[in-house]
C-alpha cells in the first residue's frame, strides 16, 4: 500500500496513557488520519516522504482549550487569523474559544453561529467553541450543546465584561444540574467576590499591592463552592487557570472522593513569581495574579502528582493601550496574558529545569486536554488520530521579542525572556501547515 504522507522521525512521543513511547519511528498518514505507526526504517511507499533532523522530535500538535480570540466585536484585541497563526507557529493545531469578550458573547445559538460565520475562512488551526453561561440563558444551554459547543463557562466573579454577569452560588447550582442532565461540562473561573470585596483595593504601579487584592482566599472559597455544587448535583466541572496552591488541598479531597473535578493551570503561573515581577509591569497582569515562587513550586508538584490535570494559555489580549503601560497602574490595566504562541515552548522550558520530560509536556498540553474535552481524533501519534503533526525542536533557544510573534498587539510578559522548543514544520490532518494559508477546521463536538 502506498500512503499520502509518511514522517520518519529519529526521536518522537507517540501512543497515550499507559502506552507512550519514545524513540525513532514512522508515521504513516492517509487522507488525513494515521494509519501507521512503526519503526523508523519501516518499508512503506508514499506520495510523499519527510525525514526529520536528527535534533527534532515529532510530537502531536498542541491542544489548547481557553484562548480569547475576541472576534467578532473586539476584533482590535485579537482575532481569528492572527490567535490561529499564533498557535500554529508555536506548534498548537487545535484552539478552543472562549466565549466572552468577543460581541455578542456567546451564550445563545444565533451568537454561536454569528462567531463562525466570522471565523470561517481565517483559521490557520481548527477551533472549537465554548458556550457561555450566565443568568438568565439556562434554557439556551441545551441547544447550544446541541449546535456542538464543548461545554459552558460561567464566573463566579465579576468578569470585566457587562455582558458576561457572573453567576450567584445558587444559580451555579441550577446551571451544574442543567449541564449534568446534558452530560456538559462546567469550566469555572473560580474567585469568590465577597472575598475580593474584603481584600484591598488595587491602585498604582505595585505589584504586591495588586497580588494583595486578589488572595488565595478568592480561590479557596470559590473552589470550594464548585466542590459542594459537583457533589451535590453530580455534574463535571473545570476549575480554570489555578493560580493559588493554597487551594491544592480541597482539590486533592474532591478527587480522592471520585468527584468529577478537573484542573487546569497555565505557563505564567509556572514560569513567573511574584518576587521578580516589576513594579508596573501590567503585561503580567492576570486574575487571578501570579503568585509566589513557593506557590509556583506547589504548582508543579500539583502536576507531577496528577492534582493539576492540564495546562493550557489563556491567551487574552488586549489592545495596548488597555494595559496601561505608560502609568503602570496594575489596578486599572486590563488583566491577561497573550501567549498561545510561546506555550508549549514556556512550558518545556521550565519543565525540563525541573527534570520532567517531554512525554510529560505532551501529556499536559495534547493529550490530555484532548480527553477532557472529547477530542478522541486530537492529541497523540495513535493509528485512527488525525495527523496534526509538529516537528519540535527541543533544543533550540531564542529570545522572545513582542515584535516577532503573530498575535496581533504587541505586548507579551515574555519580553527578553530565554525560551527553549521550536515547532519548524507543522502539519494539519497531514497537510503542511503554514501562516500563508488558513488550513484549519472547525470542530465539532467530541466524544463523551
């Protein structure tokens, strides 16, 4: 049999769970799927025949489940073509939008099919969509599920945004109930506004100040409001971009007990502490804050131990002059953090400094946010996964620049920070991927 595509690596990540695997091998692809894997000298015809250097391992593409691209309504902040591009030059071939910031927010079907109405034609990877939950559009969560969102998000906190309210304890509750009789899941952006409102209040250039405002308490009581409503109702929930540790603890009991809880966290919380943040430095601006270095130690303990099931961007831009650069004010400036270009590669830099490998990134940043989100096509080098391929040249460092990457405002926290992993070739369902051609998808819902 002769194949479309076949990718000799001398070193890869291949299989999933129990069965990863490491070393040289091929891959064959035919009309977009894996057909075979084997050894690297396997004797196989093709249309085509790729032989990776001997310094990049073939890795599956990442998978990234919270990026704001804005679009439509806030198309100045970010966007389809420059969010997709974004990934895919930094090696990521699935996104996941959210649904807020973007206007209308999408928390009706007419919303939903007006942002892909505004997606198609732009995406250089595939995206799926996330359906919003807030008061009042209870009865619209069924047939959002239907029209193929992967789930709902909802605060429990003032979002920044009016028209994205969050949603009371008790309404969470309800909205919990809804979504498990749909079989959905809940992502949450778990801080609790009765504790904000104890906290002091934000204002001016420092940034213990404003770490001081949102405390670990936020996220305690907040996850510890998801935990209650999971085990009362029986429904799947997702605590969003963990920064607190302090929090760690409930979340080990909740799963321990078989709730079905999961976690997710993110590379600045993983990359940066708080201790050698500048006063004024509003490109690290985020809610919840970066936290100390012993947090983020805790962080990756969390991970190596299974607490913390995922890491993904949350790449949220914003125009720059929202982030308040020339004033500093960390209190006023617009909270986020762009960075689904530089994940993957942020992520393996810091983990290979603690001595995880790369099977473990992949697990964190492909396979398993994958699984969680039903994408059982996505996610790992297995014979039936679409072959979203990359190239990953672990070792080759470099400088990050704002200038030099695809998002479309200039900022990043990253600016002159030393990063190791380039994804040199990408592939989409096993055609070359490139940022002069939109090539991506939409998803569909996963399996469940």
């Amino acid at each position: 049999m002769s194949f479309d595509l076949v990718v000799r690596a001398h070193d890869s990540v291949v299989g999933s769970g129990d069965d990863v695997r490491t070393g040289p091998v091929s891959v064959a692809v035919q009309d977009g799927r894996i057909a075979q894997v084997g050894p690297f000298d396997a004797d196989w015809a093709a249309t085509e025949t790729v032989e990776l250097g001997a310094d990049e391992v073939l890795i599956p593409g990442g998978v990234d489940t919270h990026v704001h691209v804005n679009e439509p309504g806030r198309t100045d902040w970010e966007g389809f073509t420059t969010a997709t591009r974004a990934a895919l030059s930094g090696g990521t071939t699935s996104i996941i939008d959210m649904p807020l910031n973007s206007l209308p927010s999408t928390v009706t079907v007419d919303a939903l099919h007006t942002k892909q109405d505004a997606a198609s034609g732009q995406c250089y990877v595939n995206v799926g969509f996330w359906g919003g939950a807030i008061p009042g559009n209870l009865d619209d969560l069924e047939k959002l599920d239907s029209a193929g969102v992967f789930g709902f998000k909802c605060f429990l906190v003032d979002s920044g945004v009016p028209e994205f309210p969050p949603l009371s304890t008790a309404e969470f509750t309800t909205y919990l109930a809804r979504t498990a009789e749909l079989g959905a899941l809940m992502i949450v952006h778990a801080e609790d506004g009765d504790e904000l409102a104890k906290a002091p209040v934000a204002q001016g250039p420092r940034y213990t100040d404003f770490t001081a405002s949102r405390p670990d308490a936020s996220e305690v009581t907040a996850i510890r409001t998801v935990i209650e409503a999971v085990r009362a109702t029986g429904g799947r929930a997702h605590i969003l971009h963990l920064s607190s540790a302090a929090a760690l603890p409930e979340i080990r009991a909740a799963k321990a007990e078989g709730l079905p809880l999961t976690v997710e966290t993110c590379p600045h919380y993983l990359t940066f502490a708080a201790e050698t943040i500048r006063d004024g430095s509003t490109a690290h601006k985020c809610c919840p804050p970066i936290r100390s270095d012993a947090n983020r130690d805790a962080l990756w303990e969390a991970l190596a131990d299974g607490t913390i099931d995922i890491v993904v961007s949350d790449h949220s831009p914003c125009t720059v002059d929202l982030k308040l650069v020339e004033s500093g004010d960390l209190g006023a400036a617009w909270g986020g953090v762009a960075s689904v270009q530089l994940a993957l590669a942020a992520v393996w830099t810091e983990a290979q400094r603690r001595g995880f490998a790369l099977t473990d990134v992949v697990r964190w940043m492909s396979t398993s946010p994958a699984a969680l989100v039903g994408l059982a096509g996505k996610g790992a080098i297995e014979v039936g996964r679409d072959a979203d391929l990359v190239a990953w040249a672990p070792a080759q460092s470099y400088t990050v620049h704002a200038a030099d990457l695809q998002h479309k405002n200039k900022l990043t926290a990253y600016e002159g920070v030393s990063l190791s992993g380039v994804a040199r070739r990408v592939w989409l369902r096993g055609a070359p991927a490139t940022i002069e051609r939109p090539d991506g998808q939409f998803l569909i819902r996963g399996e469940r």
